[in-house]
C-alpha cells in the first residue's frame, strides 16, 4: 500500500449553534485548526433551522444538520418531548460520527450541543467543551464533569465547577475570528465606512442583528440632547425596530452592520447588550463600555458577563429596566470625562485576548494526531 495513503485523516465533530455567540468561538478554533493540521477533516452538526443551518454551508464548512432539533427549544420545549428528542438526536449523532470517525468532538454550549457530547461520553471520545460566558449554561455544566478539557473565556468561570473539574478548564478567553482580530482598523478609516466625522465624540449603540427595544427606546428619548451637545451616534437598531420621526444629523442610523471592527474603532464609547462574543471583542478592540445585560435569561449570563467586565474596571453596568433614566446620565458623565474612558480604555485591553483562538486550537491538536 502507498505509505502516503495509509496515514489516517484527523477528524473532528462540532456541535454548536443556536446563537452566534455559540457557534462562532467554534469556528475561530476550527479556523486555527486546520492550520495546523492541514487535512483535518472538520463536521458541523447542529440544529435545521437556527444560525448554523444558513451560516456554515453559506461560508463552506460541512455541516450536517440533526433532524431531530428542527423546532426544539430545549428545556423550554415540553418536558415530555426533551428526552424523546435528545434519545433521537443521539442516534442522529452516532450515524455522522460512524461516519467521520472524529478523534475528539467538541461541544459549544446550550442544547444544541448535548446530543454530540452525550454521545462522546457514551463512546469514550474525548470531549471538548468551550464556554464563553462567566457561569456555565445548563448543558455546559452537565458536560463540564465529563469533558477532557474547557475552553473558558473568563477566569471565574472556574469557581462554578468543582475542585476535581477545574485542572481541565483552559482559561484561554474567548475565541475571536482572526478576520476579527485583524481587521481593526484606524479610527479615521473607521470614521469613514459610515460617514462620521472622526474628530467628534462618538457613541456606537447596538444591540445585535434583531436590536435591543428598550436600548433603542431609551436612546431616541435623549437623542436630540445628544445633538445638542455635539455628540455623534452610530446606532445600529436591528431588523426589528424602525426608527418613526426625524433624527439629528448627527445620528448614522443602521438595521445591521457586518463591518464589526470598523463600527468599533469608530467610538469613544459602546453601549450594548453583555453576550460572551460582545464583551470578548470589546476587550481586545480596547473599547470602554455601558454594558445592559438581557434580562430574563435563564442562567442571568449577561448580567455576570458584564459584571466581570465591570469589575476589571473596563465597563459599567445599568440594568435593563433602569435605561430610561440613567443611560442619558451615562453616557454625557463618561464623555465629559475623558481620562476616565481612557482609563477604561486600558483596563480593557488587559482584559482582552487576541490570541485566544490559536491557544484554544494549540491545545486541543494533540487529541487529533
């Protein structure tokens, strides 16, 4: 036989989804991966009709989806109907992983993951976990005591693991796409992809591709103010929110905005939601912030996201129902002060991990060779 094809092909399976903030840490790391395995062979699996059914076939990746998850919800599903699901999702993972024969899978957090690491505890597969936000979710926590190694974005997601667990958490931050990381942009030429004049105080408000309705509402309250003052915004609404009245000049008003880095570099200052991803980037683009963590999630992640932040001195936190009248105060105290943003600005960017995903990839290649 020819020796060069007796070698046997890495493979690996990914589970992860549901949000970006799930599926694009794995990416990053895939990303990093393959670099250095250049014929690894790489598997998505998730659910049908969430993120990862449009994004990952759109941008080339194999991704085969599990029939089973099309319009399940996880714990939020009837209790009747979860463990008929996961049992008939496992099955679906058992099928692709005969298949591929990964030599590790790795498993991004929520439900959309559990069937693929259940199944890679039931096979004795090694398991691979990545957390990015501060307290584990429901599946994470489950996996997190069978898993071989935790990919984790913050220092204190440890504390929520016990003692026998945390000599297998990697606290590597949270994996960023090197597209990310390499892309940020002066903030001159930033300025410029949206029309803004870069020697004006800026304000970029988002608060993901949908938006944020009580951001949004609390913001065209004090907007005129704003103007008043000379202070410019970048506002990215979301598809589900229009704006009804006329606004300043001063107001770039966006549904969405693709160019991330440049919408960053543009600002002296963020206001946004506290996802993992959202709270990963603004560390490494040194960016200070108003955090509004999302209220009402099932394990309150945002709120410890943006208090981790908060307590490294990079951001400060306003609860969702206080907007109305603390985000205006907000946000004219911190411009009027700026070696207070700069000080922010600082404290961020220790807190920042550029490299995360090509340490994340470093340490999981020596179960793929």
């Amino acid at each position: 036989m020819n020796k060069e094809h007796s070698i046997k092909q890495s493979s690996i399976l990914i589970a992860a989804g549901g949000t970006g903030g799930d599926l694009f840490p794995a990416i990053a790391i895939v990303e990093e991966l393959v670099k250095l395995i250049p014929n690894l062979r790489v598997e998505f699996t998730g659910s049908p009709d969430r993120i990862e059914s449009r994004y990952l076939p759109k941008h080339g990746f194999s991704f085969t989806p599990l029939q089973s998850l099309k319009g399940f919800r996880g714990l939020s599903s009837s209790l009747l109907k979860v463990p008929l699901t996961i049992m008939k999702a496992l099955f679906e993972v058992r099928a692709i992983a005969q298949q591929s024969k990964p030599s590790c899978i790795i498993c991004g957090g929520n439900y959309i993951s559990l069937p693929a690491g259940l199944y890679a505890i039931l096979s004795g597969i090694p398991l691979i976990i990545i957390e990015p936000n501060v307290r584990p979710g429901k599946t994470n926590a489950l996996l997190g005591s069978y898993a071989k190694m935790i990919i984790a974005a913050f220092e204190e997601t440890a504390s929520f693991f016990k003692a026998s667990i945390r000599k297998h958490i990697s606290h590597c931050g949270n994996p960023l796409r090197s597209t990310f990381v390499s892309t940020i942009p002066l903030r001159e030429s930033a300025a410029s992809v949206f029309g803004l004049d870069p020697s004006k105080q800026t304000v970029f408000v988002f608060g993901g591709s949908l938006g944020a309705r009580s951001i949004n509402q609390a913001l065209i309250k004090c907007i005129d103010r704003f103007a008043e003052h000379g202070i410019q915004i970048l506002w990215q609404t979301g598809t589900d929110f229009i704006v009804n009245r006329e606004l300043p000049k001063d107001v770039h008003v966006m549904q969405v905005i693709d160019d991330m880095p440049s919408a960053y570099a543009s600002a002296d200052l963020i206001v946004s939601r506290a996802g993992g991803g959202t709270v990963a980037e603004l560390a490494v683009c040194g960016k200070p912030a108003i955090l509004i963590p999302l209220p009402g999630s099932s394990n309150n992640e945002q709120a410890q996201n943006a208090e981790a932040l908060h307590q490294h001195g990079a951001a400060i936190v306003i609860e969702d129902a206080a907007l109305s009248t603390e985000l205006e105060y907000a946000i004219e105290h911190l411009l009027k002060h700026p070696e207070k943003l700069t000080e922010m600005r600082l404290n961020a960017l220790k807190h920042g991990k550029p490299n995360a995903a090509k340490e994340a990839a470093a340490l999981i290649a020596p179960f793929l060779k």
